[in-house]
C-alpha cells in the first residue's frame, strides 16, 4: 500500500483552494505590468512559498528587475534591490554599527544601522560581480536568515527571499559563484527573450503615457501560512524513489548510471536537489489545487533544481550538450511506475547502492 510522508487537516484543505485562487490572481495582477514569462513567474512562486532562493540568469532588458519588484507589491512585501559591484563591502549590505551620542547623558554607544538585506524580498543584482567576500556574506544571510555585526546577531525579517540575478554573456571582471555556492540556490530560472507577439506587447506598453501598476494579493503573515502548508502536503513514497531516480543517476562514480551520464557530466547532484525537489513539487501541487504531489510535479521543476547542481564536461561542452539537455533525456528515460523502475536491473543497483 502506497504510504503518505504527512496528511492534510480539513482546514488545510480549505486553505489549498484559496491558495489555487491566490495563484491565478497573481498571475493575473502580475500581466498588467509584465508581458509573458509565466513559467519564470511560476518558479519564483514555488521557490518563494518553498522557503528557497532563486538565481536569474538572462541577459539584460529581460525586465527581471521589474517582474521581481511587481511581485513585490503583488505580496506586499518590503523590496530592496543590492546593485553588486567590484568595491561593494559585506557591510554595505548587512549593516554596520556607529557610535551615537547621548544628548542628555553625554555617553556614548553604538547603534546599528541596518543594511539592504533587511527585506522581505532582495535583489542581488549581478551577484557575480561582486568579490567573494561579500557574496559569502550573501549566502550566509540566505543560509541562517541573520547577520551578524561585531559580536551581536541580528534576525532578518520574515519572509526572506533573495533572487540574484547573473549575465551569461559578458564575464570579463567578474567573480563566478562555485558550484557549491550555487547549491545554496533552490532554483536557478532562465530568464529567455520574448516571442515576437509578446515583445509587440512590450513595445505598446513601455512606449504609452502611463503604465498600470499591480495590485496586492497575499500579505506577508499569508505567505509564511502557506510556506508551512507546504511542508504539509503529502509524498507517496513511490513519489520519493522516483526522486531518488533521477537525482542518483546523475551521480557518475555510482553504479547503475546511465552511459551518457558518464559521458557527458563531471558530477553529479548531491542530496539538497532530492530536498529540493520534492519541496518544489509540492508547493507546485498547492498551486495547481492537488492535495498530494504527482510525478508531474517532480518532472516540472527538474530543470531549475538541477541544472546548476550538475557539471559538463568538456565534452559535453565540445558536442553542444547543455545540463538541460541531460536532465530532459535523464527525465524521458526514466520510468515513473515504481515496478517498472523496481523490475529494472540498472535501477536496482541504483536502489541497493
């Protein structure tokens, strides 16, 4: 019999219909303001109500800054936009403490002054453009949702989001986050140019007098409800060793790997994409009004949860092949019938590695 990891009350199940009905209005508040990109709108959504991060990475004139800042407002959420640059200290963005006089006593104490991370929703702008130092100070903030000044630790408001965005084409003085950085992201979202019609749209729109400005959906004590009943929502565990599938077939020194997985990756993902992934599908699930999580839901969100926790070659680089690619073979390849991967000899190796 198929086992559930957690079950929803009737009041959850309530709260899944508000929040289907909460995701079309954002989708339809945000399309006032930004033309297309509803799958890049959709995974900052699952990564936002997963507790997770997010890179962007397109080129400029993509209107990342403005779909982030729009969602802002569609959350009522504090927004602060960090432009990263070569000279940009970790202080610049945590906050630093000054010594304050005491007018009517004349002593003297510090006083912290709180940075741009104290936000609800933050902006990293071109993240690799800032040395390692402060983009340590980053990941840190994202990792213990604090900062700490001198010897005192201050708490980040809740909901905390970082989204940093990257510039594939020009890498001339800038500092590449490592992979290990990069694990630290739940997803990392292509930002693609529009098709023909939606940049006519564009072209209308950014050209007029005025332009319309979206309105609030959900306030921040709703997003941190849902972020809970994320967690909630039930896996079957045929669910989990589809994951656990795809994820360790990535691995090239284990057994039962694909061919071309060893031909075309370095490494492969570590045990935060499995986290990752079943915690996208499920706020993914949430969104689309299911109760539980499907293969579907898993498959949806392969491409931004892992195509940043596996490495290329140099073949792979010299053939063409990009992460994406693999990971859609990997996803066309693998079975969701848990007996059809339990009958398969390759996957059986997978499961008693």
């Amino acid at each position: 019999m198929t086992q559930l990891s957690s079950t929803l009350g009737a009041n959850d199940l309530e709260a899944v219909g508000r929040i289907k009905s909460a995701f079309k209005d954002l989708k339809q508040q945000l399309s006032r303001v930004i033309v297309g990109q509803e799958q890049v709108i959709e995974e900052l959504l699952i990564a936002l109500f997963s507790k997770g991060h997010c890179i962007l990475e397109g080129v400029p004139g993509l209107a990342k800054t403005l779909m982030i800042s729009s969602l802002a407002k569609c959350l009522s959420l504090d927004f602060s936009r960090i432009q990263f640059t070569p000279d940009l200290m970790p202080a610049d963005i945590t906050g630093t403490e000054v010594i304050e006089e005491n007018r009517s006593t004349g002593s003297r104490e510090f006083k912290f002054l709180p940075g741009p991370l104290f936000a609800n929703m933050v902006l990293a702008d071109e993240i690799n453009r800032t040395p390692p130092k402060t983009q340590a100070a980053l990941l840190e903030a994202m990792q213990e949702r604090q900062v700490t000044v001198g010897r005192v630790r201050h708490k980040l408001t809740n909901p905390f989001f970082v989204l940093a965005t990257m510039n594939p084409i020009e890498q001339e003085g800038t500092y590449p986050l490592p992979e290990a950085q990069q694990d630290r992201f739940m997803f990392k979202v292509f930002v693609k140019y529009p098709s023909f019609q939606e940049e006519m749209e564009i072209a209308r729109r950014t050209t007029a007098l005025t332009m319309e400005e979206p309105k609030p959906v959900l306030s921040g004590e709703q997003i941190m409800e849902l972020q809970n009943l994320v967690r909630r929502v039930p896996v079957a565990d045929e669910v989990i060793k589809y994951t656990l599938a795809l994820v360790r077939q990535t691995r090239i020194t284990e057994p039962g790997v694909p061919k071309f997985i060893k031909e075309y990756l370095a490494w492969g993902a570590g045990p935060r994409a499995v986290q990752n992934l079943v915690l996208g599908a499920k706020a993914r699930a949430l969104l689309y009004g299911r109760e539980s999580v499907a293969h579907e839901d898993i498959q949806a969100v392969a491409l931004p949860v892992l195509r940043h926790r596996i490495l290329a070659n140099f073949t792979a680089a010299s053939e063409g092949i990009t992460t994406d690619s693999v990971i859609t073979r990997l996803l066309k390849e693998t079975p969701t019938r848990v007996g059809d991967l339990e009958s398969d000899e390759r996957f059986k190796k997978i499961f008693t590695s």
